[in-house]
C-alpha cells in the first residue's frame, strides 16, 4: 500500500509531501516545477537543469501540454496534478470517458512509461469542499481507465488533502486522522489500500526556527524516540496515524520540502541551504526517522524557481533553488558529481 503526506508552514509555507510505499525504496531525490510565474526559462532549458544536476524526478501540477510534451522522450520521471474543477467531469461519466480524458489531456502529450504519479484534485476536504462528493469516484473512474490500458501496476492515482484529516500531528505518537472526515476519507483510503496507490494530505505546523532547520540543541522526546528536528516528527506523525489506521507496514518517501530563502523573517538563502541540505544529507545516507531509522527516504525539493505570480505571503514566491539563468541561488549538492 502506498500512503502520500504533505506537511506545510514552519513560522511561514512550507510543504512537504510524504509517500509511504508498502516496499522499501532506494533514497531518491526529485524536483518540484511549479510554474505560477511569467517569466520562467524555456522548457529545454529547464530540462537541461535538470539533467546537468542528475535530477529525473520532477512534480508538474496540472497537465499542461506543452510542458508535458516537452518532457515527453527525456526519460524524466513526472507527477502530473488533476485541478478540482475536472472532479465532476471524471466523476459522473462513465470510465470509458475518464479514459478519453487521459488520453486526450495527458498520454497524447507524453509517454506513459514516464508517469509515476497522478494527484486528483487538490485539498478538496478544505478549501473546494463541494468537489467532495466527486473525489472518489473521480479517482475510481481513472483507475478504471488506467486498467483498460493496462497501466494501473504503473501509474499510481491519489489526492492531497489539507492538514485537518489529521486531527492531532504533535506529539508524533499521537498523529491521527480526524474522524469527521470519515465519510470521505474511508472510501478514498480503501481504493488506495487495495490500489497500492498513495494517500495525501497538507499538514500545518508552528515550531522554534532551530528545531526546524535541524540546528536545536534541545532534544524532544516521545516515549522512547527522540526527536531533534520537525522534519522527523512530522514524518513520525504520519507513520503513526498510519499505524492507527492498520497501516504498520508502510515505509516513508518524502515528495515536497523546501524553505524560501526570502520574503519573511525566517526566510534566507543561509536557512533555505541549512534546511534542504540537511534533507537531501537524510535521503543520501538513509538516515530514516526514530520511528523507521535506517529507511531510505524519496523526496522531492520544493522549488525550482522562484514563482512571481503565486498568491499568499511574499516567501511563497522565493522557494526557488535555482535562478532564472539555471544557476543554483545557493550551493546545495544534489549528489556527490555537482
């Protein structure tokens, strides 16, 4: 079974995703495109970023088509995101026109073979509440249409969902989904589960700046594990509302952390380095957590480029890792060769 977390905003945004697989995986580092801005390089350019830095993981967030058919033959692995607003159109067809819709909005763009992931909708339980009641049948639809190509063992289908399905996040022990959420959640979880797809979810948190740029002297105990960081806990967290839910087997991937390194306080290219170093250092020695150590951790950065058009606080727009010339804003080492 596979199981997908996003955790977001330490003293300002900022997300994480979380993938527990049911098999082990090999540490693996990825890249998110975001591209809420209008003054991005080329799509050959960025693919050349990407694989001067050894990078070929990447997260797109809607099926864009020129961007898809860009990455299409580059051997590029992509998440590809479904907006809210195509919910009720996958949901009240039959699957036979969720099909048309993979094969007209995605697969006529780029090669199946390169996709890993779909992520149907987005935080519907919190901000699009009325796509609710299509959340799950759009993604059943799909799986359907995925099964009818033959690409369901392939391409795994879930949807981020806000931080309130999970009720209690701190201490990591007592990470646990809400209950009111139920009605939606349970049906969603049951496709994943017998899927092996994976399940998403935004978590917010408020912490001292230390704990969360793994620089705390102090350490946090929880029964028997220690925690010196956020970035652990939160992962713990999730593990153990897994667990909760009969999940005890799955292991952790991380697909979407960052930190801006401008427009607030805390935001800085020293702490946006300290932070994603220290990430990357975890993924690269299979660290793990307290709760699952040693475990080889897939993660994707959060961003590529700084995005001037995206809403909320000015640091949203300052995740980006590299400039606008391709250039990296700060020298984080991807792996051992750059």
């Amino acid at each position: 079974m596979l199981i997908t977390i996003t955790i977001r905003d330490l003293l300002f945004p900022v997300s994480f995703l979380l993938l527990l697989p049911c098999e082990a995986v090999a540490a693996t580092l990825g890249i998110c495109y975001g591209r809420v801005a209008n003054n991005l390089p080329p799509t050959s350019e960025v693919i050349n970023i990407l694989k001067t830095n050894g990078i070929s993981n990447v997260q797109i967030f809607d099926p864009d088509p020129f961007t898809l058919q860009s990455f299409s033959g580059t051997g590029i692995n992509i998440m590809i995101g479904v907006p809210n607003e195509v919910l009720p159109s996958l949901a009240s067809g039959p699957p036979a026109s969720a099909l048309q819709w993979l094969q007209t909005d995605i697969f006529a763009h780029i090669v199946p073979s390169q996709i890993r992931y779909i992520a149907v909708g987005n935080e519907v339980l919190f901000k699009d509440s009325l796509y609710s009641p299509y959340l799950v049948p759009a993604v059943v639809n799909l799986y359907q249409a995925l099964k009818m190509l033959n690409l369901d063992g392939t391409i795994k289908l879930s949807s981020p969902q806000a931080a309130s399905v999970l009720s209690v996040s701190y201490p990591p022990s007592l990470g646990a989904f809400d209950p009111s959420l139920r009605s939606v959640l349970r049906p969603l979880l049951s496709f994943l589960h017998e899927t092996k797809s994976p399940f998403m979810v935004n978590v917010s948190n408020q912490v001292t700046l230390d704990y969360a740029l793994f620089r705390s002297n102090d350490m946090v105990q929880d029964g028997q594990l220690m925690y010196g960081n956020l970035f652990e806990a939160s992962l713990d967290a999730v593990v153990h509302a897994m667990e909760k839910e009969g999940f005890a087997e799955v292991e952790v991937v991380v697909s979407e952390t960052g930190w801006p390194k401008g427009g607030g306080e805390a935001a800085s290219v020293e702490n946006a380095l300290a932070y994603n170093e220290n990430v990357v250092r975890r993924v690269v020695g299979n660290v793990g957590t307290p709760r699952r150590p040693g475990v080889g951790i897939e993660i994707y950065l959060f961003d590529m480029f700084d995005e001037n058009r995206k809403g909320g606080d000015e640091c949203e727009r300052h995740f980006g890792i590299f400039g606008l010339d391709g250039v990296k804003a700060y020298d984080l080492r991807f792996n051992s060769e750059n």
